[in-house]
C-alpha cells in the first residue's frame, strides 16, 4: 500500500522533491529524525487564488498540502481543530478528501464555509445588483476615522441586509461568500478596501490609532464603491477554480461539518475516525485575535468580548502546554490507528522559545509516537546543532511542525 511504502520510507519520499539535512534527537533514549529542507517553498504549484483571504498567522497552502499528499488517500478524513482561515481544508478538500473544522473565533466560520461552496462570479453579480443600499442608517460607533459618509451608509445597508437575510433564514451560498468577502476588505493598505489606508486587513487598529495614522499621512477617506470592490475581490478570488475543482469542493461540502468550540472539547467527533490533522495552534501571546478582528466582527454582529475570553491566549509557557496537552488528548481519541498528527509551532520571543520541543514533550506524553520534525528553511545553512539554528537570520523564514502517528 502506498501509504505503508511512504511511512516506511520516509527519508526517500523526502528525497523525492527536495534536497534536505538530516538530524538524529535524542529524546530520552529515544531517536527522533529531524529533517531540514525547503520542503514547501520552492518548485512547486503555485498556491490556488480561493486561498487568497488574509488572516493573522496563517500557514501557507503547500504545507498542509505535503502532508495531505504523504499521509493520507482519497475519502480519508482530515481535520483542523485550529482552522483559522481554513487553510488546510480548503487543500483537502482539492485532494478529495473528507474535512472537518473546527475553531472557536465564530469569524473562521464565515471566512471558510462559502470558499468550500462558492457561487458563480455572474450569480455574485446579479445578488450585488440587488442588494439595496438606499436605506438611512446610523451607526452605534463612530466609523469617520476609516471611511467616508456615503461608504459607512453602503456598509451599514450590507450589514443590515445580510443580518436580516440571516434572520429569515433565507440566507443562501451568494449571500454567504458577499459577507465573507466584505468581512475581508473591511480595512486594509491597499485600494481593494473600504477604508483609508490602514493596518492589513486581518490587523484592525483602533478609531484611536486610526485618527493617528490618517494625521501622520495626511490622508482622509474617499469614497470606495463597496459592491464594486467585492466583485473584483471575488473575481480574483475565483481565478483559477476550475469546473473539475468545483465538482470537488462540492463533493467535500456534502460532509463538511465546522465546529465553533474549544479544540480539547469536540465531542460531536468519531474516536478513531480522523486520518490526519494538519494544524497550527495559537502560539502564547503572539496574537491577539480578538483585539485584530474587531470590525470584523462588529460587521458579522458577533460578541466580540465572549470570543477574546475564550481564544487561548497566554504569556504562560507552563498554561500554554497544559491547554495543548488537553488538546492532543482530545487528537489521540479521534485519530485513527496508523493516523497521523502534523503539529506545526512557530517561532516565539525571537527564537528563544523552542515550542517543538514542548510539544514533542506533550504529544508522546499523550500516546502519539514522534515520526519526526521538519523544519522547512528558505535559505538554511547546515549548522551541526541543529537546535541551534538561529531563526531569525535575515532572508531566513522557518516553520516547524512535529508529525505524530497514533501506532
Ligand atoms: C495560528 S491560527 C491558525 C491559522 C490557520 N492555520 C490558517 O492557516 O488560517 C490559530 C487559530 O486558533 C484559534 N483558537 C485560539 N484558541 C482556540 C481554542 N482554545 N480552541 C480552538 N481554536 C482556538 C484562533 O481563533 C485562530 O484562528
């Protein structure tokens, strides 16, 4: 079988696309291969434009896409309990295979559900004719600082429209991708957006900040078109989908299921029924993902203090190991047997902290056995502590995932 042959033969499967170093750890008497390689960077397909909606520490495509092609077949189930933007189940879902999301920001659900059913860019079209933007709103916060007067009136009507639609229960995939658009190009640095010219879209700075950074530029927002702005964002968005590709997102859409909760609580998921998870946790203190989605979730009427309580967010190592230990006990019960975990860990407080390290710790403690590290290096040099790689070089930029198989 196939799969048997990779695992069996890891080092020349790795072989196969790219040139890699090769470390041996050993980790309490055990070995642990560590490879270092540019695994995902180079030579490869370019990332699909359905990909293309930005969010606070995403991953690339082609990672979670190595590990998809390697450890699992067709039909399998793959899952994110960290889903974010929903990186690795939109590539799943074009290597056909079975997805399952979950994350507890309710923000993921809007941005992932209408990429995996997406509409035609001429149903886009019609629906944007349609929607009536000649009501006279208020809005319950000052928004002058982003946007100019007749822009707040189109987005407070899209607001209003997409809430009523939600409300009547008459909200369809049309609906679903405009608002999952329109969250996207609420704010941001370039033209594409309804603002003035502001921090990336996924970075919402405060009325405060903004006032300050419309001073220092001198700037005052111009009117956008926002029906305009969301039917290029879609026809970009949609580029490169093929008819073949759409029949695949809608095969996988048929067993899609999200949920919006903690990652060590997902009951509503089969033991043993997952065949690899591609994921990237929150890391400590790095990013306030409540604090940056602000406006976003003010346009989705979603509680925004109910949702910076829940994320995981620490400066405690010690906190921060104990949530992920719960976590991987919650992986082990719903991985299959022979299944596989791919845990990715950035790089925190400049490098110093080893966070592979705790986890490699957390997922062995909770019954996982460690198959290796990869560090996926642009640029690397071989240094003989491998360890001791410094991360931060300039011109250098690494992941770090550890992959676990339930034996
Ligand atoms: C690093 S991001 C994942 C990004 C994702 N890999 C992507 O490509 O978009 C971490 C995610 O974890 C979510 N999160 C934080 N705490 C969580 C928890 N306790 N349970 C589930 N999700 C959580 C955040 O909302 C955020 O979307």
């Amino acid at each position: 079988m196939v799969l048997d042959f990779y695992v069996k033969n890891l080092e020349k499967v790795l072989n196969l696309e790219t040139e890699y170093t090769f470390e041996n750890l050993n980790w309490n008497g055990k070995s642990i291969p560590i490879y270092i390689g540019e695994f995902w960077t180079s030579k490869q397909r370019q990332a699909h434009s359905l990909h293309e909606i930005s969010y606070r520490a995403c991953f690339k495509p082609q990672l979670p896409r190595f590990f998809i092609e390697r450890f699992s077949q067709e039909g399998d189930k793959i899952y994110d309990p960290f889903a974010g933007r929903g990186t690795t189940i939109l590539e799943a879902a074009f290597f056909n295979r079975k997805i399952i999301a979950n994350d507890i920001n309710p923000l993921s659900r809007i941005l992932i559900q209408p990429r995996i059913n997406p509409p035609y860019i001429q149903e886009i079209q019609l629906r944007l004719e349609k929607i009536d933007y000649s009501h006279k709103l208020e809005s319950e916060i000052n928004l002058g600082m982003f946007y100019h007067p007749k822009t707040i009136q189109e987005i407070l009507n899209l607001r209003k429209y997409l809430f009523d639609k939600q409300n009547s229960q008459e909200i369809d995939c049309i609906d679903l991708w405009i608002q999952m658009v329109a969250t996207n190009r609420l704010t941001g640095h370039s033209k594409g957006f309804f603002s003035v010219y502001t921090l990336p879209p996924n970075q919402a700075t405060s009325p405060e900040r903004q006032i300050k950074i419309n001073a220092i530029r001198n700037h005052k927002p111009e009117y956008k078109n926002t029906k305009e702005l969301i039917y290029k964002k879609s026809k970009q968005l949609l580029k490169s989908l093929t008819e073949i590709q759409r029949q695949q997102l809608y095969q996988a859409f048929q067993t899609f299921f999200m949920l919006n909760k903690d990652a060590s609580n997902t009951k509503e998921i089969q033991d043993e029924s997952i065949q690899l998870t591609v994921t990237s946790p929150p890391f400590l203190d790095v990013v306030d993902y409540g604090k940056d989605n602000w406006l976003r979730c003010w346009f989705n009427h979603l509680p925004l203090d109910e949702i910076q309580k829940n994320i995981t967010k620490t400066n405690s190592l010690l906190i921060w190991e104990k949530k992920m230990f719960q976590v991987f006990l919650e992986l082990y019960r719903i991985t299959k047997k022979q299944g596989y975990v791919a845990f990715e860990v950035g790089e925190v407080k400049k490098g110093k902290l080893k966070l592979e390290e705790s986890i490699l710790k957390i997922g062995l403690k909770s019954g996982f056995e460690c198959k290796g590290i990869f560090i996926n290096k642009q640029n690397f040099t071989k240094t003989a502590n491998i360890w001791g790689i410094k991360n931060n070089q300039h011109g250098t930029n690494s992941n770090r995932i550890v992959l676990f198989q339930k034996v």
